[in-house]
C-alpha cells in the first residue's frame, strides 16, 4: 500500500500502468500498452497483486474461415476439425481496438499483465517517481517499458538510467527517482 506522508494528506498525482495485451499465437510477438492511472486506490490494488492481468477491448466484424476464407458463419467447417491436413481456425477480420481493461482475475493468456508501474507524486514541491517492476515475459520487457515512459516523457533520462541500472540487478522490485 502506498504510504500517505505525515500530514495524511495524499500526494498522489497520478500513475502509469505497463504491459502486453494481446499475442500473436504464430510469432509470439505482442502489442504493449500504457494505462493513465488517476486514483491511488487502483495504484494500490495493482501494487498489491489484486489486479494485475490486461484484456483488451475490441470489436471484430467477421470471422473468417482459414480452410475456405469464407464467412465462418456461413461455410461447414468446424473448428479444430482437419480438412485435407489443415485444421480449421478463425481468422478474425475488421478488427478495432477500443481500449483496455484491468483485470482482478487471470487473464485468458498468462503473459497479458501489468508488468511495471511508474507512481508519480509530489513530496516537497518537487516530483517523485517510483517504479514497480512484476514478473516480466522476458527481460527485455522492462527496458522497453522503461524506454517507453522516456519516450512519452514521463521520466527524465537520468531516472530512466536509475531504473535501468536498478532492473539490471534486481528483475522486479520497485526503485524511487530522486
């Protein structure tokens, strides 16, 4: 739980949640999101492990399928079933991402979870960053989270390098800048 400072008042400004939502089931490769995060309750629950799987929100128009590429709810192939040595799947088509969501249970796939949390509050008129590093995929992960953030200027270089050196050592944990 986030500690609340002497004065009990919240110094909570915000907070940035990190992580794959979605995998490709043929490459393994991913697509990465980061969550704008407003209330320190939320922080606290991910901070704790209450909530930390991701599921993405989309709409998909039609399903296609792969042995005849046609509408699947108008072809005879079944899932899973094989035809001439190929097995039928869905092929999912019109895709649009809406948003993501916070999960309090397992996610249907194991690697789509808050991997990093970066706190942001306020001690002494000056900005105070915290990172919260989970379990990751690989340890790439964590850099490119890192990264990212620098990227979206977040943090500054110099608290980008102190979390990197931090989660060179340490593969979760959590680290403050300054």
């Amino acid at each position: 739980m986030v500690k609340l400072p002497e004065n009990g008042k919240s110094n909570f400004l915000k907070a940035f949640a990190f992580g794959p939502i979605m995998f490709a089931s043929d490459t393994g490769g991913n697509i990465k999101i980061t969550l704008a995060i407003g209330n320190l309750q939320v922080a606290d629950r991910i901070i704790s492990g209450e909530i930390r799987g991701l599921s993405p929100e989309l709409k998909i128009r039609k399903w296609e399928c792969s042995i005849c590429h046609d509408d699947f709810e108008k072809c005879d192939h079944e899932v899973g079933e094989r035809y001439s040595g190929l097995e039928c799947q869905l092929i999912a088509r019109g895709i649009t991402f809406s948003g993501a969501s916070m999960l309090t249970v397992p996610p249907k796939d194991p690697r789509c979870r808050i991997t990093d949390l970066l706190l942001i509050r306020e001690e002494n008129g000056r900005k105070k960053l915290e990172w919260y590093g989970f379990r990751v995929n690989s340890e790439l992960d964590r850099f490119r989270s890192i990264q990212s953030a620098y990227d979206s200027k977040l943090i500054p270089q110099e608290a980008a390098f102190r979390f990197g050196e931090f989660f060179s050592i340490n593969l979760t944990g959590n680290t403050v800048y300054p």
